[in-house]
C-alpha cells in the first residue's frame, strides 16, 4: 500500500502546479482549508484501470513543489483529495 501511495503522490506532483480546475466534470479548488491555515492545490490528476475512470485526485500541500521527496518531507498538514468516478468494492 505504501507504494501505491507514493506512486500515487509523484503522479500528483508531475501533473503539475494548478489553480482551480475541472477534470471529467471534477472541480478541485486552488486552496484547501485544513486546520487553522490554507494548503494550495499542487497537482490533479486522473486515474483511470483498464480504460475505466476510476478517480479524479487533487494534491494540496502548504506550498507548490515538483519534488514527491520535499513533498513528503515538508512539515505541517497535507491533504490528498480523491472524488470517486466508479463503485469500488
């Protein structure tokens, strides 16, 4: 599971920096509020399985970055938005 995480976050983090976007009808906001501060929105992707779409994910993180390592590393609060597209068991 680990990673499937981290190949999930460096997807993240190569789709690129991002401001409020719609992926296949999935809006994701610019910023997240997670506790008492604001996180921005990193990267989006979509992930799809045997030609299926199965999510759209977003990634918020307190600043942007290209690097999963520094992404991983940064202290503070993270958020990894996932909005289901199909039933999964």
């Amino acid at each position: 599971m680990k990673r499937s995480l981290a190949a999930a976050l460096a997807a993240l983090l190569l789709a690129g920096p991002a401001a409020a976007l719609t992926i296949e009808g999935v809006t994701l906001d610019d910023r997240a509020k997670v506790g008492p501060g604001d996180l921005v929105l990193n990267g989006a992707g979509l992930r799809t399985r045997l030609g299926f779409k199965v999510y759209a994910g977003g990634l918020y993180l307190g600043e942007k970055t290209r690097d999963a390592n520094a992404a991983l590393a940064a202290p503070g609060p993270k958020r990894v938005a996932l909005h289901m597209m199909r039933d999964v068991g």
